[in-house]
C-alpha cells in the first residue's frame, strides 16, 4: 500500500509542477459557476478555458494537459459535444474528470452520463447523493437506482457513498472523490480520508465545480488519484484558513481563492488526511 | 388593513422558516447575474439550482418550493422552456416570481411575457420601466404602450408606477415589488414602501436579479406578498450596512453578502417601512 | 502628431463625459467572465446589457452608444447574431470593440472573425497572438497563418504584435489595443504604449475582456483610439492601485473593481504612456 510520506511527495510534486508550468486545463462547465473554476483553476497556477460547440471542445481536448467535464447546466448543444469530447479524451488517453451535477433530474443528463461509461472518466468527482446515482446509472455496486440529488445538493453521507465510490474508480481504473463534510477519495484499491474545509463551502455556490477544475489542472501533472488528493487538499486548507478571517459568504469566497494562490506545496501535502486499505 | 406588527411577525417567521429548512428555488435566470442570484439564495438560507431545458426546468419546478423566472439573456431554447415551466408552476399551484428583464427590447421576449399572463406570476419585480411596460402589455391600467427600458435600466420612478402594479396584482392575485430608490411592494389592496439600499446597487449588475431569487427562496415559505417585503427588507438592510463599510462597488458587492447571511430575523423584521391603504 | 498634453484632455474629456453620462454599451459576450465586463463597465461609469438573439443583439446595437463584441464562448445561435450585428453596427457607423478570443481554435470562430473583416470593428482588443492571428485570417501585414493562441492565452509578445496592430487599424480606420506587460494602442499611425498594471491581471481571467467592455464605454464619447487609450490607462491604473493592498488574486479582483471606480478623470490621464510614430 502506498504510504502517507510516498503521498505527501507526490502532492508535492504535483503542485511545484503545476505552479512552474502553468498547464492548460480546458472546460466544458456550466454557466452557474463557470468563473469561479476558470478563478480556481488560474489561483492554483493552471490555465483555464471554456468551450461549448463539438469541435472547440475537441481542439481544446488536444490541446490541453486535462479536461473538466460538468453536466450542470446543459444546453441542447451539450447533446452533441458531450459524448464527442468524452470520446475523444478517451482515445487519445488524456486525462478528464466528470462531474456529474444533478444526475436523475432529466433525461438528457441521464443519457450523457450513461454514454461515459464506456469512455471511462480519470477522475470522477461528486458528492455523495451524486456518486451513488451515477454509480446505480452505470449498475455499478453500491448504485442507487432512484436519484437521491435535491436540485445539486446531496441528502445522503460521505460514508454512505464509499462502495458506489471503490466501485467507479474500479470500472475506470482511475479515481473517484467524493465531497462532503470529510472528503473521501479512492483509485479502487486504498481510501483516503481528507480533513479540513469551512461549513462556508456550503453557502458559496460552485465549491465543488471549482476542486473539479482544479482536479483538472492537477491531473496534467499527476495520476488521477494524486491529482484528487491535491485538489482535495489545496480545498480543504484553504477554506480551513479562509474561514478565520472572514465576515460571511461574500468575503469566504474571496479570501478562499486567495488562499488557494497562496498555500505552499508543503503546506497543501501536510493537511491532514489519513488512508485506509480496501 | 394588515397592521406594521403582523408585518413584522409574518417576516420574522419566513426568515426563521427558511434558515431552519434550507429550501429549494430552482430557477431560469439569465447568464450575466446566475452566480450572484445563487449566492444571494444560499446566503439567505435557500439553495438554489438552476437549468435551462424544458424537462429539466420542470423536474425542477416540481422538486423545489418555489421557482425564480428571470428573462434577461434568452436563448433559442427559452422559447420551449419558458412558457412550459410557467404552465406547470401554474397548474401545480407552486408559487413562482418573474422578473421581467428588458421588456420590449426583442419579439421573443414580449412573445414570452406575454403568454405569462395567464399563467400568473406569484410575485413579479421589476423596476419602474419594467412594471409599466409589462402591465401595457397585459394591457391593464398604468401600463405604457411604448417600453422605456433603457437596456436592463428604468427611466421611470417609482412611483410613476404605482398604478400599474397595483394593476398587475390585482390580476394575478400575487404580489409585485417596484425596486427604486424607495421600493413598493403591493397585493393588490395594499402598498408597502420599503426604505434603505444603497447607491452601490446601481453599480453592481444583478442586484434586482438577486432580490427576485431570494423573494422566491422567501415563497417558499411565505404568501407572495410577505416573500417579496421581506426579500426587499433584507436587501435594503443589508446594503444600508455594507456601504458604510467600503470603498467602491468591488467590495459593496462582498459585503452586501456577508450582510445577506448575517441578518437576523428580527432586524430583518425592524427595517424601516410604511404601509399605504390603495 | 498628437502630443502628450492633447491625449492628456481628451482622456480627461472622455472620463467626465461617462461618468456624466451613464451611457450604455451593449455586449454579445463570453459566458465565463460576463458578470465582469458588465461590473466593470458599471464601476466606470457606464451602463450595461447582455444579449444572444440576432434581433435583441440589434435593438441594443440601435440603442447603446456602442457595442462590445467578444467571441470567447460560441453558442449555435452565434452563427446568425455576430455577423447580423456587425453588419448593422457598420450601416449605422456605430462604433464598436471586436475581442478575438482563441481565435484559430475552431473554423465557426474563423468564419465569424473573417466576416468581420468587412464590418471593420472601431477598436480591435486582443492579446499578441490573438492580433497576429487575425491579421493573419485577414491577410494583412504582420499576420501569423497559424494561431499562436493556447487556449485563452497569448504566446506571443506585444512587441511582435505591432506590425499585426498596425495593419488591423490601417484596414479598419479605427484602433488596435495589445494587451501584454506593457500595452500597445495604434491608430495606424502613431504608437502609444502604457504602462502599469499587475501580475495579478493574468491570475483573475476576463481582465481581457473587461477591458474590452470598458473600451465600449469610451467610445460612446471619444474617437475609437482614445476610447481604447482611456480604457487601458484605467486599467493600468487601478491593476497598479490594487496589487498593494491584497494578498492573492480574490482580493485583488474586488480592489480592482473599487479603484476602477474612484479613478479621477486626472488620474486616468496622468497614468504613464509613451508615444511613438510609426
């Protein structure tokens, strides 16, 4: 099993990596929070950029190190763009990662999120209520066959995801990190538990839409199961650090994205986390 | 005549409501203001989501408290979704709030106004302009033939637009807020003069379109009259707060949302109004 | 040649005028910092108003002082509204701001760019590669056939654009703007470089594009060359302002609306610039 110190390096790693080489990380995002990814993806060192039409998601999808891919607002142009830029990603085995929003509220976003299946997602990133619904859409274990999301809210717990989580890093071979109160993060075969956070990340919108983009960014420097624990990690210190100095969610939402700037590759490998064996 | 004290019981109670129950407001809104209209919903104590499809919109419609309409930025698709959630919210009964954005500028947009008639609005906020505009396309009493909107701006008081609000509520047997430098709420038989805000509102984009998402967080919880004066009184205590403490719209805008999550129930309650029999 | 002093008036003109004047400048713009562009054309002064429709993009166009066009996040229905609006801002001698983001990295995106070569835009703003390229697509002195752009990034210096910026504004009679470490601003015939700024402006995205919306708002009141010298002088000055007093790149985007904002018309015209003749 790999070790905490093995981990720590490689966030280190990752992180001086990203801040040395500004990779480009490109989006297909809904328009809800679309400037607070572009604004994490940026204050972490990365380079941000969103599309829209089939064929600049493509062109992006080459030129970039990484893609994000979230299903929150959809258009009816995602119909076509969605399936042709996860396609694309997988055959040239660039690294992306899903962020399947609000999954079971229509039936489009269901079919989009069926097709990925076969194309098979680096990192899967949701929290719990979404894990599980993907998981059941895919008739993976631990799948729940109703959608539990509430609009993008989760009703259900972190813990209760964990089998639907291990089940979808095994059907892709990459990793899955499901966001909550802890944050759990797994490749399928070892767990890790991420600490930190601020009780603001639940009162600013796009918290998990912006680590998804910054997953992206990391995932151009890192396996998929490091770049969720560094995104992870960067998230949870900064909203620990933000959450001292500020009034309400206004000021949370600043602070936070400068912190994000801020934390040092050190800082970022030291927050706390702990790891469990499957 | 509804008296100043059961005002003040009735808002003390909605903003208790909803901090206690974290409710849904999905909402259709334009694509310059969405992430300040969500946050503006999840500061109050809402939560928000937000679609652009037809069957989502519905999915939506039906899963939330209360649904946020907004028509500034329209898209091909608006022409199937708009008319289609409205028929729904109606005939579920849910309340909803429309927020009438640039009335008159465009053929789809009054196209879509329009058919909103019979469908009847819960709450409708608009500014002056708007108000009198959309009463002139219902054809109903203090509505001008001719838009005045200037962009998304009023050229219009106020109070020039008492008449036509008046007119609007008592049609759909909601509510309607006129936002201005002094804000009037009616139902229809009453009027209720809201005071405070600040000039930075005019500064910031997207503050009458944040007050329409967080009314309808409020509806769900409240009558449509009650909803719309106690989004207008949290919106003018919190920006009558924040200006003091900045130094140009930039922070206004922070501020204004940490003030947002700060009010408590009672000075929410206490926020200067006047009650005027029609 | 112009001299110092009379740039020096004409700045201080144009800056009372807006702020006098509230006029407003209609934009058909990206999806990621859309929020931005309109808040910094409030902060200046400045009125603003989004739309997609071909027939609303053209009741605005009729309507505003000028238009702000920026291509960054292309929808279908763009296909129909760029070139209907540019089309109608050039029958009418409107001015208006082209902003050629990514260009290269779509042929939809090319075919709306070429066809404005007819429409000759009043201010062209771009980064050096995105100035190169369109030369390039236009087939003017100092083009690139390939785009250099990655992404939303330039690769290229503003030193190496001037050649590009100077046959653009030779073709359209109008202004070119570089934007870079130091910006380049060009009637085609003589050279005004400014300074300032921050390396804050490549951590926050949309600086671009709000400077674009900002250069809109000039030219409401002032030539094309001067509206894009106001714009790039106030940024320079605010970005400047603003670096000393935050701690990351949240913060600085909020100092930087409120010193946008309390810019003097003096201030403004007394921020450092250089004038060459070509």
């Amino acid at each position: 099993m790999i070790t905490k110190q093995e981990i720590r390096e490689q966030i280190i790693r990752t992180v001086e990596t990203v801040k040395r080489t500004n990779p480009m990380a490109g989006s297909i995002t809904n328009m809800v929070t679309i400037n607070f990814v572009a604004n994490a993806q940026l204050a972490v060192g990365g380079s941000a950029a969103m599309v829209y039409l089939p064929e600049e998601a493509e062109a992006l999808a080459k030129a970039g190190g990484a893609t994000y891919v979230n299903v929150g607002t959809l258009l009816p142009v995602h119909e076509q763009t969605l399936p042709h830029v996860a396609r694309v990603l997988y055959e040239l085995r660039k690294p992306w990662v899903l962020d399947p929003v609000a999954v079971g509220i229509g039936s489009l976003r269901n079919r989009m999120l069926q097709r990925f299946k076969e194309y098979k997602p680096s990192v899967i990133r949701g929290n719990a209520s979404e894990i599980m619904a993907l998981a059941g859409l895919w008739e993976l274990e631990g799948g729940t066959k109703a959608s539990n999301v509430r609009g993008v809210d989760s009703t259900d717990s972190v813990d209760s995801a964990k089998a639907a989580a291990v089940a979808l890093a095994r059907w892709t071979g990459g990793a899955v990190a499901v966001s909550g109160e802890t944050d759990l993060i797994t490749d399928g075969s070892v767990i890790v538990y991420s600490y930190g956070g601020s009780h603001f990340m639940q009162k600013i919108t796009g918290a998990g839409c912006a680590l998804g983009g910054v997953i992206a960014v990391y995932a151009t420097a890192a396996s998929p199961f490091i770049a969720a624990l560094t995104g992870t990690a960067v998230f949870n210190l900064a909203a620990t650090r933000a959450e001292n100095k500020v009034l309400g969610p206004g000021s949370f939402q600043v602070r936070f994205l400068d912190e994000l700037y801020k934390a040092s590759p050190e800082d970022i490998a030291d927050n706390r986390f702990d790891i469990e064996e499957i």
